[in-house]
C-alpha cells in the first residue's frame, strides 16, 4: 500500500516513479512529484523506486490565461 495525494492506493509489484506516472496517465512533462517529504527531480523519474509504504504527492501544472 501506498498513499498518493493522501489517499491509499494498492501498489503490485515494484515501479519507478515514471511507469507509475505513465500507467496513471499523467504527462510526466506537466507534474511535480514529492516522495516521502522530497522533490523528486523529472531527470530521476526512471531511476526513482516507489515501494510500499511510501508517500506521494503528484502536482499537475495547468496551463491558461
């Protein structure tokens, strides 16, 4: 179990933070992500682990005017 945007979510498996992104359909372009408290850099998304337990907080950036 995980928790995203403070909700509990089922985790199968191990996933980086990019397959979890892309499974979820964001556009890893427009977010920001936390994990455990830390800003997880978008050139560390494919190395980054997300394992049970931890917490995420995913920010989409909405453009407009």
């Amino acid at each position: 179990m995980i928790t995203v945007n403070g909700k509990p979510e089922e985790l199968e498996g191990s996933v980086t933070v990019k397959e979890y992104l892309e499974s979820k359909q964001y556009r890893t372009d427009r977010v920001a992500v936390e994990k455990n408290g830390e800003i997880v850099p978008k050139s560390r998304y494919e190395d980054t682990k997300i394992c049970q337990g931890d917490c995420l907080e995913i920010v989409s950036f909405v453009g407009g005017g």
